[in-house]
C-alpha cells in the first residue's frame, strides 16, 4: 500500500486491493476494502469473491466511508477500548 499498489482509490481513505486465491490468480480471486491513514494505521473494512458480486454499492461504499472516518479519527485510548470491548479485532502479522 504505502508503494503504491492498490487497484483503485474509492475516496475517504478506502482502497481496493485484487488478492489471488491459489489457482485462480488476483482476477478471479477476492476483492478487499482496507481503510489506510499512511502512518500507523491500516483496517480491513470489508472483502469478498469476484465470483459472488462485482462490487459494493454506492449506498454501502457511503456507510464504509463513514466508519473508517470514525475508526481512523480514534486516538490511542480510543482504539484500545474499541478493542477492549470488540468493537473491533487487531489483526497481527505473523513474524
């Protein structure tokens, strides 16, 4: 993401990413929505198969924008009670 590879800006911070599954490759893999803030924070938003739909809609792209706008705005605390509670998952790299 931070060089650049991304397969289509959506506005307020949400960026397509092509993902290949083994054996079909990125254009009949997944599609997957990351909220990116270059810095120190990146979510998954949203994913899905090519093969089960082609996109999200205008109405859904709106109420995502609206939600990353909330989690990206989050300060330190305000992210570790989010987790606390299970309003959101931390997802870890695997070293």
């Amino acid at each position: 993401m931070c060089a650049g590879l991304i397969d289509a800006n959506l506005g307020g911070q949400i960026f397509k990413k092509r993902v290949g599954i083994a054996g079909r490759g990125k254009s009949a893999g997944l599609r997957v929505l990351l909220a990116f803030q270059v810095g120190d924070r990146a979510c998954f938003v949203f994913g899905f198969a090519k093969n089960e739909r082609a996109d999200v809609s205008d109405l859904e792209l709106l109420s995502l924008k609206r939600l990353v706008a909330e989690f990206l705005g989050y300060d330190d605390e305000e992210l570790a009670q989010a987790l606390h509670v299970g309003k959101l998952y931390e997802v870890k790299k695997h070293e």
